[in-house]
C-alpha cells in the first residue's frame, strides 16, 4: 500500500470516527469516538507532507458540519441553516488549533518521549480551557465528548474539573502516535507506557477510595420534586416564538397548575418542589402579583417553592428569574440568570439583560440550597462560587434546546460536592448526589404528570476542586506557553 492511500485511510478514519463523538441528528454518539479519532487524526497530521495543516483543518470543517447539521433548529430554513453552520465552523477551528500547535512546535522540541508524549495533551487541555473562559461556546463545550468512563473514575472531576478528562484522553492519542512513531519497539516505549498506566492506575484508586469512604448518603435526605408542565397537546412550546412574540404566559390557568402540582408535592410528604425554566412568563407589571401568588401558595403548603419564571419590559429588556420561597412565604433567593442562551438580537439576550455574577444561597434545615438557571451550570469556573460557599443542594430549572437526551452537567456536582436537581422542559429532569449517582430521571415526553420525585442527600462534601478552582486548567496552558517559547527559542539557537 502506498503513502497516498495510507495518508487516506487515516484522514478518513480520523475525521470519520469523530463525527461519531458529539450529539447529531445524523448519526449515533459513541463516547469512545473522542479518544480514538484523535489517534489518527494526529498520525495524519503528523506524517503528512504537503498541506498536512489546510486538510486538517479541512477534515474538521466537514466532520463537524455534516455531524452537526442542523441540529439547533430555530424555525426558519434560513436561519437554521446559517446559525449551524457559523456554529459548527467556529467549533472546528477551536478543535483545529491544538493540532495546529503541535504541528508547529513537536518536531522542534527535543525531550525523553515519555515528556514529549505530554505536549499534545497539554495543548488541546490549555486551548479548550481557554475558550471555556470566554468565547461563544458554553464553558463546557468538551463535557459531553471528554467526560466519560466508569463512576469511580469521574471522580476525578473533584481534582482537576473537566480538563483532567480532556488531557487524559488526549494523552492515550499522543501516547499512541508515540508507539507508532516508535514501531512498537519494547525497550524504547516502556517508561512512557508505565508512566500513562500509572496515571490511569492512580487516578482510579482515587476513585474507588473516594467512592468507598464517602459518608452514607441515605443516612439524611430530603425529598425533593422536580416539576415540569406537560404541554397539554404534547407539543413544546418552542424558544424561539418565546422570543420572537414576547407574549406572557396565561397567568391564572399557569398558575393553577403551578398550585395543583404544589399542592400534590406536598401531599407526598415534599419539603422541596422545583419548576422548570420558563414556568410562567409574565410582564413587568404582573411581577408583583406573580410574587405574592408564590408566596401564598409555599405558604399554605409548607414547602419551600423553587420557580423559574421570566419577564418582558415594554421600555427595555426583562430578566430571566429564578425565585425559591420558603414555607413560611420569604422570599428567600431571587436570582436572574448569569449566562444568557444568543448574542445580539438573536436568542434570550434579545429580550432579557443578564444578572450579576454572582450565585445566590439559603440556610435551610435542609443544608445549604443553591439556584443556578439552565445554561449557567455550563461554566464550571462560574459554578464553583457554590462549592466555595458550601452548597449541598444545587436547584438547577431548565429549558433545554436542542432536546436533551441524557443528564447534562452533572459533572458540576462531582466538582463541587454538592447534590443537583434539575428540572427539564423539553429534555431528561433529574436527580443526582454529590457523587454523580443519578438517583432518578424523567423525559418530558414520556411523563403523564410532569412528576418526578427524589430522596436527595442533605449534605454535600467539600472538593479539591472547590477550594483551589482550575488550577490544572492554568498549568496546562503554562506548560503550553513554554512548549511554544522552548520551541521556537531552540530553533534561534
């Protein structure tokens, strides 16, 4: 076989299996997809002679746009169209520039294997941090491709958050390329071998200690209902006609449902009911009365009322509110939503200001309680304010678009140490410990009653990563920095 059809098989192989590696319409989502791909995808790169970096940066253009087509769908063809493919292009130059990096700067660093197996690593963990600082993805924009693997080895989100999974993973395709640049030669592989099974062997004793030495979380619970109000037709309602009509919700039949599903919370014994995102919608002039309504109705079923609920300004733009009230009728946290879902005029910052950086808490008798609002729990660095103010219960109300299809950011409870409930209009609600065990789960599509109650621990842990933040992330991209500097200051000498 010659060089020509080597390189081939490898770009297809690499940029083919990575189209299985992030949600689609198009085809089905393998989690091994992201630590295999970048095996090939780096051999292609690394071994290709002439324009190696155009069809790089080629193959993730067509990968991501064919796996992502169409997968936000805001209404008109048009539009979708446009949005998606923006989006998906942006995607494949964040995902391009570690390999870029490394094409540029590995050849020229001159170390043992066992540290150059570490530079691409370091590269795609420095980059991928970096965008989830600022940029116009979600914080987290590696979670569902990067955060996979057995229970006891995602603990290691409690150490290092995310990126200890983006550099691991990364780690086996560079170890991998290793091997192969090596022609598998025993003597000459095994420090790096032993060193990434070693890792691999330590991070999962962590793991399983943690795992068997936690406190007994059924000893202290409180029980917990997630609601969600089931379209009557089935139908969701979508995002962007919320938008685009800014019209209120009917306030006295929303509101009926909203005391009907209270007050059969409360009837099961529930301390704590949680609405979805946009539970009510209503204008500036009926927040008051909006107001009172909770507070009469947590009152009056001494439960404490957590409900999402937004609002429209005729003069300027409203706020996407999250309340939780407690049995006694205070007004115990309202919080208006950090990290809005568009830009511009186009999505929720068309018609809402964002809220101020800041979680907002409450004592309770049931620990330490937290609200976050959809998409805020998509920035780790945001939500860790919770495990540094000791929450041990996170109330999460969302609105997922595009449909969810499994438990999304439950990683920032294994981080922060803190038990999540998340209520899910158009997508899976669902409970989960400080652990990461998903205690239950609901599919708006398949509930009749839009129900779903949990036994949740009352009290949470503190982390690692609570208490020192992203530091891995940060000396990732210091290891990235001198890579880049040792490379080129080499290359003078």
């Amino acid at each position: 076989m010659n060089k020509k059809s080597i390189q081939l098989i490898l770009f297809l192989l690499g940029f083919g299996i990575f189209m299985f590696s992030r949600r689609s319409e198009l085809v089905p989502t393998f989690g091994c997809a992201i630590i295999i791909s970048p095996i090939f995808i780096l051999r292609f790169l690394r071994t290709q002679k002439r324009h190696a970096l155009i069809l790089t940066f080629i193959g993730f253009l067509l990968s991501l746009n064919i796996a992502l087509f169409g997968l936000f769908n805001i209404g008109s063809g048009f539009g979708t169209l446009a949005v998606n493919l923006i989006r998906n292009s942006l995607l494949a130059v964040l995902f391009f520039i570690p390999y870029m990096l490394d094409s540029l700067i590995y050849q020229r660093i001159k170390l043992p294997g066992t540290i150059k197996t570490l530079v691409f690593p370091t590269l795609v963990t420095a980059i991928l941090f970096l965008s989830s600082l600022v940029g116009p993805f979600d914080g987290d924009v590696a979670k569902d491709i990067y955060s996979q693997g057995p229970l006891f080895f995602q603990q290691i989100a409690s150490l290092f958050g995310l990126w200890g999974f983006v550099f691991m993973f990364s780690w086996v395709a560079s170890f991998v390329n290793y091997l192969w640049e090596n022609h598998f030669q025993r003597k000459t592989v095994a420090p790096a071998f032993a060193a990434i099974i070693g890792a691999f062997l330590i991070l999962s004793g962590f793991g399983l200690f943690k795992l068997a030495t936690s406190p007994d979380q059924n000893q202290n619970t409180v029980k917990v209902a997630s609601a969600v109000l089931i379209p009557h037709d089935g139908k969701s309602v979508s995002m962007m006609d919320i938008f685009n009509n800014k019209q209120a919700s009917p306030f006295e039949n929303v509101m009926s449902r909203i005391e009907d599903m209270t007050k059969q919370a409360s009837r099961n014994a529930v301390q704590i009911i949680s609405f979805q995102e946009y539970a009510i919608i209503v204008t500036e002039e009926d927040r008051e009365k909006l107001l009172k309504e909770i507070q009469r109705i947590a009152r009056e079923n001494k439960i404490y009322l957590n409900l999402a609920y937004s609002y429209f300004s005729k003069n300027e733009k409203g706020r996407n509110m999250n309340v939780l009230v407690s049995p006694e009728g205070v007004i115990l946290i309202h919080y208006a939503k950090r990290f809005l879902l568009g830009f511009g005029e186009f999505g929720e910052t068309r018609v809402f200001k964002k809220g101020p950086e800041v979680i907002q808490t409450a004592v309770t008798p049931y620990g330490v309680v937290g609200v976050s609002t959809c998409r805020d729990m998509s920035f780790p660095s945001y939500i860790r304010q919770a495990g540094q103010k000791r929450v041990d219960l996170m109330l999460g109300p969302s609105y997922d678009f595009p449909k969810s299809v499994s438990p999304s950011y439950y990683l920032r409870a294994i981080e922060n140490g803190f038990s999540f409930v998340r209520s899910t209009y158009n997508g899976i609600s669902y409970a989960i410990d400080y652990q990461g065990h998903v205690l239950t789960t609901m599919d708006s599509e398949q509930s009749k009653d839009g129900m779903m109650v949990a036994d949740v621990p009352i009290k949470g842990i503190r982390t690692f990563y609570s208490r020192w933040g992203d530091w891995f992330g940060w000396a990732c991209v210091l290891g990235a920095l001198i890579c880049v500097i040792y490379s080129f200051a080499r290359k003078r000498l």
